[in-house]
C-alpha cells in the first residue's frame, strides 16, 4: 500500500490529506466538501462508508501532486509504504478502483465503532510506514 504524508521521523498523524488518518464529515452536514469516511448521528463509522485513502500495488494512478518528484510527481510529501497484512483487525483495505486510479483502494472500519476509535487505529498503523525510495512505482 502507498500513501502520501506529512514527514517527521516517521508520517504525521491527523485529519488532513497530508497526514495519516481521515476527514469525517458529519451525517447531515451540507458544507464539507473533501471528507474520507461519512459519520452517522452518534459520530459513528462503519464498513462500506469510505475510509484513508491508499493505493495498492503501486503508485500508478495517483494524482501528481500527491506523489513526490522521485515517484514521477509534483507533491512535497515523501511517499510512505507498508504491507496490506500489517493492518490491523479492527481494519480492512477495500479495493475502490476507478477510471482514473485503477490502484486506489481505502482503508475502512471493520465493524461500526466511533470516529476516535477509527482514527486511532489508523494512527497506530504509523510504525508500519516506512519511507519509499523507490523511484520506478
């Protein structure tokens, strides 16, 4: 799996884009426009609603501003990568192809649990990331 984020020693954690974790968007909230995964009344996600964006396999298909120079892009994050096996059980990567990015999946919920516990769970994923050099993806 491939992601771009924020660099520290390893990739930032938060709700943006550029770090590693989601944008909720409220059940009912007409103004959010970029957002991950929907959010039920209760701040709940479940299955099936979204999830962080990833790629897998490899970086073809990316927008080029998410991707680095040394992946053929524009972005001004490094790339990240990991194993699919290493996420975790309260996790599942679902593959989400489109048109545009036949690689793209997301990584969702896998059951309903609160936005905390979801985002926590994609935070702890952090010290499976390593920095990818790789310049042929």
């Amino acid at each position: 799996m491939y992601r771009d984020a924020d660099k520290s020693y390893l990739p930032a954690k938060g709700s943006s884009a550029r770090t590693l974790g989601a944008r909720p968007k409220p059940e009912g909230d007409t103004w959010i426009k970029n957002f991950d995964i929907q959010t039920d009344e209760k701040g709940n996600v479940k299955p099936g609603t979204g999830g962080m964006s990833v790629n897998i396999e490899s970086t073809e298909g990316m927008a080029p501003h998410r991707k680095p120079p040394t992946h053929g892009g524009t972005g001004k994050d490094p790339m990240w990568s990991m194993e699919a096996e290493d996420v975790s059980e309260n996790l599942i990567v679902v593959p989400d192809p489109s048109e545009s990015n036949p690689n793209h999946a997301v990584v969702e919920p896998a059951y309903e649990m609160s936005f905390e516990e979801y985002q926590n769970a994609l935070e702890e994923l952090q010290w499976y990331w390593s920095e990818d050099n790789n310049t042929t993806q």
